[in-house]
C-alpha cells in the first residue's frame, strides 16, 4: 500500500485536496463518528469535501478493522456544528472566517446505511456488524461498485447507469428476478412501460421463462406510444424475439387499425364461465357478499347456462321457484342482473358456446412462446380488463398446479412463467387479495412456477401481506407519502431508503431494491429507442447476402453446391 493512500486512511493525517477519485486513490469523505446497525452510521465529513458534491444514494466504502471492507448507500444528508449558538449567531460574512469555521466549527454529517460486507478478498456477504469510530470513509471507486453487482452474462440484464458515473453500468439478475414475484411501481409518466417492457424482452430473449401480458393500453405488443405521439417498436417488432411473441387480442378492429397482426382473437362463451370469474368483479362492479353467494346458487342449479339464465330478460319457472323457496332473494337475483348488464356489450362474450381459447394461450406458453393480450379499446373499461385476465390466470394456474404435482411423479415440468399485469392493486387491493388467483400467486412465491411482475401506480392500495412477498422492487417517482412508505412494506430495514426514493427525477431513475440485485441502487434507466433497439436486432440484417445464405442453408440442411466440385 503507498504512502498516499495509507494518508488518505489515516483519520488524523493530511490531505490533498486537489487529488482527484481513482480506483488506486479513493477520495475520502471523512471518518465514522456514531450510528448503529438499525438506523446506519453517522460520517462526519473532512473540511475540504464538498458537500453539496455527495448525493442521496450515493456508494460509500468504509475501511473497517482486520482488513474489512463495508459497503454502504448515502440515505440522509445534514448540516451541524460543534457549536449550537451558530444556528442563531451566525458569523459575519467574512470569506476567511466561514473557511476556517468549515469543516472545523460546522461541518456536515452524512447518513451512510451499510449494505454489504467483505473480509479481504472474500465474498461479498450482507452485514451484521458496524463500522469502529474513526474508521475512513470514502466514496466507492467504480470497480467497487461493478464488483457488487457483478452477475453472469446469460443472467445479467444491464438495466442502466450509476447515477453517479455514466460509466458504471448495473446489472440485474433475471434468474433470481422472476424466483419471486417482482413489481415496478412509480406514479403515470415516470416511464414504467419503457423500463418494463426491455425487462420483459430480456427475459423472453433469455428463454428463463414464458410471459404473459395483460397489454391493458396497447404498449408492449406491437408498438408503444412515446412521448409526442411517437411510435416506439413493441416486443413483436424486436427482431431477436419477435417468433417468441404471440400476440391475441380482444378487439380486432383496433388491432387491425394499430397493424399489430395478432394470432387470434380471444372469445369467452358463456357456458366457461364461473362464479369465481364474476366474484373477482365484487369491487368493481359493487357486489355484495349476498349477492356473491347467489351466484354460486345459480350454478348450482343451472350448471350450465346460469349466466345465459341470469342475463335473460325472462323469468321462467325454475327461477320463479329459487324465490318461492326462499334459495335467492328475489330483490338480489334482479340487482345482479342490473350489475352484470355491463357484460353484454363486451363482444368477446359469446352466447354460445366458442372454443377453449383459454386452453389455446396455455399451450403456447408451456411451448415456451410469450402471449400479449391486447384488450384494444376494452383497455379503458376496467371490469373488462379485470374479467379477462382473471378468467386466464385462473384456468392457467390451475394447470401449473396440475403439471406441477404430476411432475413430483415423474411427469414434465412446466416451464417458469412470470405474469405480467397492470392496475394491479385492483387484483389485490386488502379486501380482495385473499380471494383472488393473483394474491394466491403472489403468496406462492415459485411453487407451481408462476410468478407476478405487477406493474402499479399505487402500491399503498396493495395488500400488505402480497406486498412483503414481493421479491425484487423497481420503484421510479412517487408522489404520495403512503406510496412511499407502502414501497418498503416487508422489508427489513429499508425505512431510511424514504429520503432516497423521493429524490428521484421525474424520469428514467429507479431505485433497486431486493431479490434480483446485491443491495439497493438508484440507477439512471436506459433510454428506450435505439439504443434498446440494437440489443435485439438480427446479426445477420446487415451481413452480406453470401454469408445469410449460408446460414439459411445450414438451417435447411441442404448441401453446399461446390461440396463434391474439383
């Protein structure tokens, strides 16, 4: 070690303050003064630091003792001074006395919360312990901060930059990412599609998992509409995974309008649906829990025309008999029909009987291709939006488990699959998160290979249970305090990481938290266009025709026609 940096790690030496951060000279911040485990250390900054130069979510590495090395992330910033009477006194505007007063009298105080430990050069390991008094704190050089969140090509998904240095870039990990249900919350126009939807390509491009969409605005299929009404390329036209993408939809004449060239579309008859299907509308549609049981009375008497039967405009003689033998209060059964009056102007509702469409996703997914389902102009009606995907993911959940259990046995495994949805506080708000098929996922963690990736504006109207499950969180710009707070429901002291969420941008910053990445970062989210665009581009678009040629004929396993010529 040279005799600089051995200065630069001694709390009482001298220091150039002209010598500017390297990886072989870290810059000093100042040295540990108190704090504890629970709520991080307290940094008392040198005299000649700058401190309107360190950020909220800024690295911090603290030299430990016997050679250990704490990795930590600036959550608080404040102002102090060994004399109280500063606050009211203050000093004439003397350019000279404020320099000596800096940094000797009044000096400033950073809130360092540590994340991670390392002895040596072991393994990187979360902390249990603190920093002694005195030990040096520095900011974290950039082959630090690359070190942490290292990860494996094939797993590594490189999300966007340091805040701090454009140069360093952060990797998440998509394996761990979709081991638990994820979410990516921030309030509308800070960007959540665009952060998602390359999440989502990575993990298609990968082939970690099969994904379902529920495309509720027409984003992520064929094309996504940015800023200034300008036309983003959706997952199908990403050349790399555009024949993994399935796109279905429930509004032909809107998708025909957008050309985004969908496989089929979705019908529901009436006979396939249920009860549990209508119940998941109980807030939405305002049902009640009489009313709710009702229609589990009705499919019991009417197996298979019960919503034909309610929807009628006649009341015929077994329905004449559920009221005269009191099994359905006739005031109830007339309040449901108003209610569920709404479903007949959706057109993928069918009288009669159609095919088994929710069967048709499944098997393209346990194929290993990924579904969008884009609902068209239903996007803006949300008790289409919640039917049609809770209808799917319950007859899709259902089969997991199936294949799931048989695989136990022996029998196939089913291929991961992560379910992507909008709006979800609606699928688990408190009140109905215990009865819904998206709480239950959420619960399961990986059980039956499913898993969320919610993507939400409001994560305080999401069940506080559902939350603590939640595995990795991508949180942009949030407004409202409970937001804030609801964003770091289960997660062990994650509190002081509050002043840090509300100092992001408006735009394209996130903080990182959990399961996919070592330890919190804020990071400065790619831009989606181009750049997105050439990670998933064809290798072969701009060869020369000779060199496609040969690889469209080794994939046809035709001969080369000068093999055999001498």
């Amino acid at each position: 070690m040279t005799a600089d940096l051995l200065s630069d790690l001694n709390p009482f030496a001298p220091r150039d303050p002209m010598r500017r951060q390297s990886d072989a000279f870290p810059q000093r911040l100042g040295v540990v003064v108190g704090g504890s485990l629970n709520d991080g250390v307290l940094i008392k900054l040198d005299g000649d630091v700058m401190i309107e130069g360190v950020a909220v979510g800024s690295y911090v590495t603290i030299v430990g003792q016997t050679d250990r090395k704490f990795f930590g992330l600036v959550t608080d910033i404040r102002l102090d001074a060994s004399d109280a009477s500063f606050a009211h006194l203050p000093p004439p505007e003397d350019a000279l006395r404020m320099e000596i007063y800096r940094g000797t009298l009044t000096f400033g105080l950073l809130h360092v919360k540590p994340m991670l430990v390392q002895e040596g050069t072991g393994e990187v390991k979360p902390v249990k312990s603190v920093p002694a008094h005195f030990a040096v704190a520095c900011r974290a050089t950039p082959d630090e901060v690359r070190h942490i969140f290292q990860a494996d090509e094939r797993l590594g998904y490189r999300i966007g930059e340091s805040v701090e240095d454009a140069n360093i870039e952060i990797t998440l990990n998509l394996e761990r990412l979709i081991e638990r249900s994820s979410a990516v919350f921030g309030r509308s126009g800070t960007g959540k599609t665009f952060l998602t939807l390359p999440l989502l390509a990575n993990i298609i491009r990968r082939d970690l998992a099969s994904v379902l969409i529920f495309d509720m605005h027409n984003d992520y299929g064929y094309t996504l509409k940015g800023d200034g009404n300008r036309k983003l390329k959706g997952l199908k036209q990403l050349s790399a995974i555009s024949p993994k993408v399935i796109i279905v939809t429930l509004d032909e004449d809107s998708s025909r309008a957008r050309n985004s060239r969908p496989e089929f579309a979705l019908q529901i008859g009436y006979d396939q649906i249920e009860p549990e299907d209508i119940e998941m509308l109980r807030s939405v549609l305002g049902l009640s829990d009489v009313q709710v049981n009702a229609l589990h009375a009705l499919k019991r008497r009417f197996p298979d025309r019960w919503i034909r039967q309610l929807l009628s405009d006649e009341v015929d003689d077994d329905v004449q008999a559920l009221f005269d033998n009191n099994k359905i209060a006739e005031g109830t059964y007339f309040a449901m029909q108003r209610k569920l009056q709404r479903l007949l102007k959706f057109g993928f509702l069918q009288p009669e009987k159609v095919e088994d469409f929710a069967n048709r996703v499944l098997e393209h997914l346990l194929r290993g291709y990924s579904v969008v389902v884009e609902f068209g102009r239903y996007g803006n009606d949300l008790p289409a939006y919640v039917f049609v995907a809770n209808f799917l993911t319950r007859r899709i959940h259902r089969r997991y488990v199936e294949m799931k259990e048989a695989a136990e046995g022996g029998g196939e495994e089913p291929k991961k699959l992560v379910i992507a949805v909008e709006e979800a506080h609606k699928f688990l708000e408190p009140d109905v998160a215990d009865l819904t098929i998206f709480g239950t996922i959420a619960r399961e963690l990986r059980k039956y290979n499913v898993t969320l990736l919610i993507v939400d504006q409001r994560p305080s109207q999401i069940d506080a249970e559902v939350m603590s499950q939640i595995g990795t969180r991508i949180t942009c710009a949030l407004s409202d305090e409970r937001d804030i707070a609801a964003v770091f429901t289960g997660m062990s002291g994650a509190g002081q990481l509050r002043s840090v969420l509300a100092a992001l941008d408006s735009k394209q910053q996130a903080l990182i938290m959990g399961h996919a990445v070592p330890m919190p970062v804020v990071v400065r989210t790619t831009e989606y266009g181009e750049a997105i665009y050439k990670q998933f581009a064809d290798p072969l678009a701009e060869a020369p025709a000779e060199v496609r040629a040969e690889v469209n004929r080794k994939k046809l396993g035709r001969r080369d026609p000068d093999e055999g010529l001498v």
